[in-house]
C-alpha cells in the first residue's frame, strides 16, 4: 500500500512540474533542415533557448519566469530574418506555418486568449 502511494505521488508531481512549462511545438515548412530557431526575450535581449528544424519540425521546452511573457521565435534563411512574436506563459503552443507566406499561414494553438502571435519577414 505504502509503495503504490509513493508511486501516485511520484506521478502527481512530474504532473506538476510538466504543467509548470513552456512547451512549443512547431511544424514549419520550407526551412531547411538544420535551420536554427531562437526563442529570444524581447525585454533583456536575450536567447533563452534554440531548437534546429528536421523534417519541418522542432521543439523548445522550458520554464518561464513572471509568465506572461513577450518572447520572439527567430530564425534566418539566407539573407532573410524571420520572426514570430509570442506572448505566452508556462503552457504547450503548437505552431504551424510556411516560409513562403509566412505572415498569412501562421497559426498558434493554445490556451485561452494569453498567445499574441504575429508571423512576419524582414528583409
């Protein structure tokens, strides 16, 4: 009895701890493989983390401290400097988009009304 309680406490909390992230998930096409995305903090101008794009998908995961926060998702092709501007919290976003009308075809699912997302392409 004493160990299966051990084990559901154990369960509760990495529960917890899961639901106390950032978790952004992304399926961008047309970015080649290895591009390298920043997740940067617009308020101290800083990369807080980086993910390479395989096959029009990466990851970030994370912890955010005083979430909400206003955070830019980079990334540079060539010449061209693409950005997506998030404001998000400890929460899973799910980002879809193509670079080749990147403005209009970005999409962020997530919770409640917290994620602002503007996709754009800076020359």
């Amino acid at each position: 009895m004493r160990k299966t309680i051990l084990i559901l406490l154990a369960i509760f909390i990495t529960k917890i701890v899961a639901a106390q992230q950032y978790d952004i998930k992304a399926n961008i096409t047309g970015f080649a493989n290895e591009t390298k995305f920043y997740l940067q903090d617009v308020d101290v101008n800083s990369n807080i983390d980086s993910a390479i794009i395989q096959n029009n998908h990466f990851e970030l995961k994370g912890t955010l401290g005083n979430a909400p926060k206003n955070l830019w998702l980079t990334a540079t092709s060539g010449k061209n400097f693409y950005y997506t501007v998030l404001l998000i919290s400890n929460e899973r976003v799910n980002i879809k988009g193509d670079i080749k009308d990147f403005l209009f075809t970005c999409q962020s699912l997530g919770q409640k009304v917290r994620i602002i997302l503007i996709c754009s392409l800076v020359y």
